[in-house]
C-alpha cells in the first residue's frame, strides 16, 4: 500500500480524535496530576480517561503536556 | 474499527464525568504543604515565599521559551526574556488566585509549572502571529492530494476527500467552518484565533469538536470512515 502520511496527519487533524475527550479547561485542572503519573510509571490514561484523546486532537494542550513532562521529568526541574 | 462501531459523542467530557471518583490529593506531601503555609502567612514569611515561587515560575517560563524559541527565529533574545518575564509574572497572579484549587493531586511545584508553561506558549503563539492576518479560508486541500497512489486507493481516497470537502461546505454551521478550516486547515493556533475572534481557547476547541464529530458523523452515513482507510495502510 503506498505510504501518505500527509494524507493520515491531514485527514487526522480535520476529523481529530475517535475516542470520548475532555475539553482545554478540563485538560489543564489535571494535566500536572497525569504527567506525575506517566513519571511514575502508573496508568495515567486509566486513571484519568479521556486526555490522551484530547491530547491527540488539540495540539496547543499536546505540546503544553510535553512540555511539563520534559520540565518536571527532566533537568528542568 | 468500522463505521458502525466507531464511538461518536455529541459533547465534550467534562473531567468529572470521565475521571475516576478517586479521592484527590490524599495526603500533600511536606514539601507542598509548606509551600501552601508560607503563601498564606502574612509579612516576610509571604514576601519571600511568593518571591521563590516567582523565581520557580521564571524558570518554567524559561525553560517554554527555551524549547519553542529556536522554531521562532524572527523572534530575538530579548523578546524571548520580554516573554518569559511576562509569562511567569502572569502565572504568579494566577496561581496566587487559584491557590485554594490546589488539591495535592500532584506536587505543588508541578501544579505551579503548569500555569508558566501555559503562559509562555500562548504568549510565543500569540508573538509568533503578530501582525499576520488569519487566514479563514481553506488554503491546504492540496494535502489531500491523491498524486502517486494506486488507481484502486486514489479512487477510495478521492470519494472520502470528496464527501469530507463537501460536509466541510454544506454540513457545518458558518461559525464551525471558519474554526475548523482555520486551526485544522490552516494551522492558526488556537490561542491566536480566540484572541481574534474574542473568545476562549476552551468555546474554540468545543466547536473544533462539535465541528468534527458532524463530519465523522457524515462520513459514517456515507458508509466511509477515516480509521479504516489508515487501518488499511497499515
């Protein structure tokens, strides 16, 4: 099958995730609480469903979630 | 997944509905705790622990600006600093605001770099498209291009980039259309398009999900689903 990322990534940003999200406010109030939980090794996406998916489809929450792993899991912190 | 079992939701989930009732924040550990007494003492205990909360914000902000900088080369050092200052000042008056939120579901100073990080990134998006106008009409179906695919897939691909270009005109509200195409299209971030349209990055992304869901709604009546044109790639 030929490969056409740009179509998959373009295609996935119009139609955005499949899954039940939780919005940008809902995202923020617990994003510090899911990223302790990825460090820690834990289940963050059975802990708090939901934000993976919001993750995948808002880009802005997506690098703010890299952001503060990388800061609080790396030498940031 | 196929069209009939692809799971379609009319709303965004509020945190309630979709997190666990697990009790929160059980036990602050004793570094948050502290943080939490020397904030709301009153006279030099207050002054000098809102002074290290905002040299800790500072480096947040610093370390956002540090990360995103380099893919904004028009912006210089010194707007960069202009940033990040601003960015931690403002976390500061928002965390001070919202101290009473914090619950111990994570550590506080993970909690308080959340609000400089959020800061800094709106603050560089928004810097990053001063003076540029926001283009609202589609400029990118060209992504969709079929070019260099077999007749077989162009065909499939063509009827789904077909009937979605179509629900995109003809199934969305005028409101969801210029939201969708602007920050899914055209790649406005959603901090710069909710400063222009005067509205809040959290109504924006409703819409952006309201607006989605339609169109994977119709494409489901028309028998195509995006999941199983990428699960036959695969």
């Amino acid at each position: 099958m030929t490969e056409r990322p740009d179509l998959t990534q373009a295609l996935g940003r119009v139609l955005g995730p499949a899954g039940a999200e939780v919005g940008c406010d809902e995202c923020f109030d617990v994003l510090d609480r899911y990223v302790e939980l990825e460090l820690a090794g834990a289940d963050a996406d059975a802990a708090i469903p939901g934000l993976r998916a919001h993750l995948a489809g808002c880009p802005a929450c997506r690098e703010e979630h890299e952001s503060l792993r990388a800061l609080v899991g790396g030498s940031g912190a | 997944m196929t069209p009939a079992t692809l799971p379609l939701v009319t709303e965004l989930q509020s945190a309630t509905d979709l997190v666990p009732a697990e009790p929160i924040g059980p036990a602050l550990d004793e570094e948050s705790r502290e943080w939490l007494r020397c904030l709301r003492a009153e006279g030099p205990v207050k002054d000098e622990a809102v002074a290290r909360l905002h040299a800790l914000l500072l480096r947040a902000a610093r370390f956002e600006v540090s990360r995103r900088g380099p893919t904004l080369p028009h912006l210089r050092g010194n707007d960069l600093d202009d940033v990040a200052n601003q960015a931690a000042d403002d976390a500061l008056v928002s965390v001070l605001r919202r101290l009473d939120d914090f619950r111990g579901a994570s550590r506080f100073t993970t909690w308080v770099y959340k609000f400089a990080l959020l800061e800094a990134a709106v603050k560089l998006r928004k810097r990053s498209w001063q003076g540029r106008e926001v283009p609202l009409e589609p400029e990118t179906w060209s992504l969709f291009s079929s070019a260099g695919l077999e007749p077989e897939e162009e065909l499939e691909q063509s009827e789904l980039v077909t009937t979605l270009q179509r629900a995109v005109a003809e199934v969305l509200t005028p409101h969801q259309r210029t939201v969708l195409v602007a920050l899914a299209l055209n790649g406005v971030p959603i901090d710069v398009l909710a400063e222009r349209l005067g509205t809040t990055r959290g109504a924006l992304y409703k819409t952006l999900h309201d607006a989605r869901r339609k169109l994977r709604r119709h494409l489901d009546d028309c028998g195509l689903s995006f999941e199983s044109l990428v699960k036959e790639e695969r």
